[in-house]
C-alpha cells in the first residue's frame, strides 16, 4: 500500500505532501496502481515547478517521494490549484481502487 501524507499549515494551506511504499507486491514496471498514484503525484511536482515556476524541496527514490513548497508560496494561488487537484485526483483513484492507497492529512 502507498501512504501519501499531505501537510497543511493552520490557514489550510498544502505546504508539502510525501509518498512512500508501493501499491502492490507486483514489482518494478508491473504495478499499475503504483504507476497511477506516482503520475498523479509527480504531475502536481511538474506543475509546481514547470508552470508555477515554484522551486520546491524535492527527494524522489524508488518508493518515496517528498515535495515540499517554500513558505512565500503557500498561498500562491498557482500551488493551490495544483495541489488540491492532486489531491482530489489521488481520493478519486481511492474511491475506485480500494485497499492501494492511503491518504492522511494532517496540520502543522
């Protein structure tokens, strides 16, 4: 199972969201749970940093990932679309794909 923690500041802002583990036992190139819940993922990344033109604090390994925004974009209206996008994205994929994915939200 992948567990994305998506982590909010008290104004409800998405300031940083992690990914770890895979989705099934399937392997490297075969799990097509795991590929969806990384495009999901890893599009958000690009468009924080291709269209927002936001530099994030980025680590990406094989089963994690970690995308945090600097704080002058916390409410930048560009990482809000593209956040919560992701988000809604990865509760759809949920919503059909039971027991792949986990999803916690907290607030720091």
């Amino acid at each position: 199972m992948t567990k994305v923690v998506i982590v909010r500041n008290p104004k409800g802002d998405i300031i940083s969201f992690e990914a770890k583990g895979h989705a099934s036992g399937l392997g490297a190139g075969r799990d097509i749970y795991c590929a969806a819940i990384s495009a999901i993922i890893q599009t958000a990344v690009i468009g924080l940093e291709q269209y927002a033109g936001i530099e994030t604090a980025l680590e990406c390994r094989d089963g994690y990932l970690y995308c945090g925004l600097p704080e002058a974009a916390w409410e930048d209206i560009s990482a809000t679309i593209i956040t919560q996008t992701m988000l809604l994205g990865l509760k759809a994929f949920d919503e059909e794909n039971k027991g792949y994915l986990k999803i916690v939200e907290e607030v720091r």
